[in-house]
C-alpha cells in the first residue's frame, strides 16, 4: 500500500466514526461532535491521491498537459 493509500483509508475511517456524534446536543448536555465537512475533504482529497497514483502505474497520464495556442 502506498501512503495515499493509507491515508484514505484512515480519512475514510475518521468520516464513518464521526458521522452517528455529528449530531449530539441535548438540553445542557453537548457530546463530541466533529467536523464532517473538513474530514470529508479529507477523503476527496487521498481519494483523488490514490486515483492519480492508480493512474500512473496503468500508464496513463492523469493530469493532461496544457496546450498554449498563440
């Protein structure tokens, strides 16, 4: 596994563990709460990591060069 790998797999791991506390204020009582926004970026972001990696080792060029016309 490669650390973009891993990385996803912890950030997708954080997401589902914070999703059932994003919720939790009761009365005077406040529990844990997360920022899901944050960590799902998070995701996106190792997501598109992995992606970009996958894409390498297949040979293909995932970001496509630009092309200047004058």
């Amino acid at each position: 596994m490669s650390f973009a790998t891993d990385m996803l797999a912890k950030a997708q791991t954080a997401y589902s563990d914070a999703l059932p506390l994003h919720v939790s204020q009761m009365r005077d009582r406040r529990g844990q709460t997360h920022d899901i926004d944050a960590l799902r970026r998070q995701v996106e972001y190792w997501q598109q990591q992995v992606d970009i990696e996958t894409a390498k080792a297949s040979g293909n060029n995932p970001r496509k060069p630009f092309q200047v016309v004058l």
